[in-house]
C-alpha cells in the first residue's frame, strides 16, 4: 500500500488509552517518540466537567505500527479520523495536539472541518523550508532544525541511547520511548510529518477558533514558524514562562485554563 489519504476507511484503528469524566468532548493525541502518559498531568485538571479521550498516535504507545506505513501526515490522520468515527462522538468536540500531535491536529482539523468546534496546539514545532525565510538568522535557526533531525535519523544507535538517558531523568515516567520497536515509525514521522510538514497551509484552511500553547523555554520552537502562525487571525497565541516542551504541571495548568476560556471570537475577517 503506498500510505493511507485522508478519506480512506482502511486505516488502522489506534488505542483508545483513556476514556474518563462526562461533558465537552476533548480528544488529546501525543507527539513522537512518546505516548498518552504525555496527558498524565492534564486530564486530572478537565475530568471533572469534561469527557476527556487519550489516544496514541499511529506506531507508537499501545497504538499499531503497521510494516507498510510511511508514517505521513495523511496516514497519521487518517488513523485518528477513523478511530474518532469508531468512537461515534455525535457533537464537534475539541482537539488538543502535543508536538507532533499538534501538527497531526491541524492536518486533521484542516480537512475534517465539521468535526471540531476548537483546536488547540501545544508545545508546536512548526517549520518550513529555511529558503523561504527573508531574514538571515531565520534561515540558520530553521535549517538547523533540518540538519539535527536528519542526524537523528541517520544515527540510531546514538539516537536510542541518548533517547533512554534522557527517558531516565525525564520529569514524567515513559514519557519518551525510542526503542528498536518504534525506530521505523520514529525515523519516518520524523521525515514525512515534521520535517515534510505543509502545516502552515494546514492552518489556513482551519475553519475553528485555534488556541497555540507554547513554553518560553521550549528548544524545538521555531521563532519564525511561530511568528507567522500568530498572525493567522484566528490564533490565539500563549506563551507560558518559564517551561519548557514536556507537559509538566505547570504547561499543564495553563493548557486546562485556555481550554476553560471562551473560544476565540470568530469574525468575517477569518474569511468565514
């Protein structure tokens, strides 16, 4: 199979990991090299008046990884769209994305427009292409980006062992797991969803009120990709000090206070 699109009904069904508390449907999904426990410290805080739904994204947690996927972010939302479905969720619900859950939230939200009523996108690494970039440090910043991703990949022994020295201090228990298992759907996520990422194109076409939650510390932010999504006018940007790209207490905190907040108003000058 060359790799699942976006309306295909033969995607794999991913691991529904949590289900818990009644209300306002919220959906999380992780980013990479990880899985739901990403959540750990943030579904306590909606529960009470929320219906909140982990799910592990396509070949990583307790969630499939199928041989012949290329891990794109069409086949990243497809499994999502037809795990969603098979839930039967009957109101449009909010979508919160991690890293590279929010890159796979906005290819999501961008061509399943109907089904959220929100998006919010935390901790984002957003990038393109550094020769787009007018500014000349903006172009070093960005393609540093590419050069570090692409030794990633092309090191996997040193990849994986740097990957479980840092899983050993990491402030939240297996919150990051790179092992031989998930090296395939890893080394490829990394290529053909962020690296390969058109979601600044994505979240043009974004119809919903979207919220963008970020860390001052955060070292996989891109200042440039950053500064252009805020400008899209239905962002609404928060930057929270002092924290970095895990979701610890305190990012934690702040991402249930904008999910608590009334959406972002949503005028004709959204092009709606």
């Amino acid at each position: 199979m060359a790799g699942w699109r976006w309306w295909r009904r033969d995607a794999p069904l991913l691991a529904v990991t949590g289900d818990t508390g009644s209300g306002p449907v919220v959906v999380m999904i992780h980013g990479i090299a990880s899985s739901s426990v990403t959540f750990v410290h943030l579904v306590p805080l909606l529960e009470a008046d929320h219906r909140v739904i982990t799910i592990d994204i396509l070949g990583f947690g307790s969630s499939p990884n199928p041989p012949e996927s290329t891990y794109t972010l069409d086949e990243h939302a497809a499994a999502l769209y037809r795990t969603i479905r098979a839930l039967g969720l009957r109101q449009p619900f909010t979508l919160v994305g991690h890293s590279l859950g929010s890159l796979i939230a906005a290819r999501y939200a961008a061509t399943h427009r109907r089904a959220l009523d929100r998006l919010v996108l935390v901790s984002s690494p957003i990038y393109l292409p550094p020769a787009l970039l007018g500014d000349r440090v903006d172009r070093a910043s960005m393609g540093a980006y590419f050069t570090v991703y692409e030794f990633l990949r092309s090191n996997p022994v040193f990849t994986q062992r740097t990957a479980a020295a840092l899983a050993a201090i990491a402030p939240i228990k297996n919150v990051l797991e790179l092992t031989e298992k998930n090296w395939q759907p890893f080394m490829l996520s990394l290529q053909n969803a962020i690296e390969s990422q058109t979601t600044l194109a994505d979240l043009s076409r974004v119809r919903v009120p979207i919220d963008l939650v970020f860390g001052a510390l955060d070292p996989f932010l891109a200042p440039a990709g950053l500064a252009i999504v805020q400008q899209l006018r239905h962002v609404r940007a928060h930057r929270v000090s002092g924290v970095a790209h895990l979701m610890r207490p305190k990012l934690a905190r702040a991402v249930a206070e904008v999910i608590a907040l009334p959406p972002a108003p949503w005028g004709p000058s959204n092009g709606e």
